[in-house]
C-alpha cells in the first residue's frame, strides 16, 4: 500500500492551506479500514490530527477542532484535510496514515497506523 501526500507549503497565520493524500495497492475490505492524518514537529512529537472511520465518522484533536476538517472521497483512494485559520503551532511536517482491520477507532493511534505517506512539510509564519 502506498500512501502519497500533497500540498503542503507556507503559509501566514490565518491562512488556508488543502493537503490531498493519494492511495493505492489497498486491495482489502473496507468494513473495517480507517485513515487519519498525524503531525511531528521539529521537537519531535507526534500528535493525531483527524482520524475518521470506515463509516465516515471523523474524529479531531482538540487543537485544531473546527478549523481542520478531515474528508475521504466514496472509493477511499483520497484523503484530504482541509486546513483553515492556520496558527504557527500549527507547523509541523503532516503525515497520512491508513490502517486495515481498524477495530478501534483512536486518534491517537494514527501515527502507529501499519501504513504511512512520506509526510508533507507545512509552516505557518506569525
């Protein structure tokens, strides 16, 4: 499985930014599949940003609920986390993550997901 993500980039502060991650090789079932997106920033600690399940529930860590919002298109091969009203703590290099059988849905559990893009650098100036 791979998992390819896009548009990271700079940004200032209160501005928007789309990240897209693109799947594919997945050839399992769905029932039971989460995708969900981590941050590590250069302290070095990963948080789970969104996570949402096989039957569309989503899930958003408190730091960026109602700013970020997390959506996966009908044949789960993108994934996108539309970003707005972007802080500088928000900087951090962005991972997409999937994971199959995904019985508990935890956010915090996505940076531990079996598979995982390249990341995609975003930074938020004051």
């Amino acid at each position: 499985v791979t998992l390819v993500e896009s548009g990271g980039g700079s940004v200032q502060a209160g501005g928007s930014l789309r990240l897209s991650c693109a799947v594919s090789g997945y050839t399992g079932s769905y029932s039971s599949y989460c995708m969900g997106w981590f941050r590590q920033s250069s302290e070095g600690g990963r948080e789970g940003v969104a996570i949402i399940a096989s039957d569309g529930t989503a899930t958003y860590a408190d730091s960026v609920k109602g700013r970020f919002t997390i959506a996966q298109d009908n044949a789960k091969k993108t994934l996108s986390l539309q970003m707005n009203s972007l802080k500088p703590e928000d900087t951090a290099m962005y991972y997409c993550a999937a994971q199959a059988p995904c019985e508990i849905v935890v956010l915090a559990t996505v940076p531990l997901f079996g598979w995982r893009g390249q990341g995609t650098q975003v930074t938020v100036s004051s």
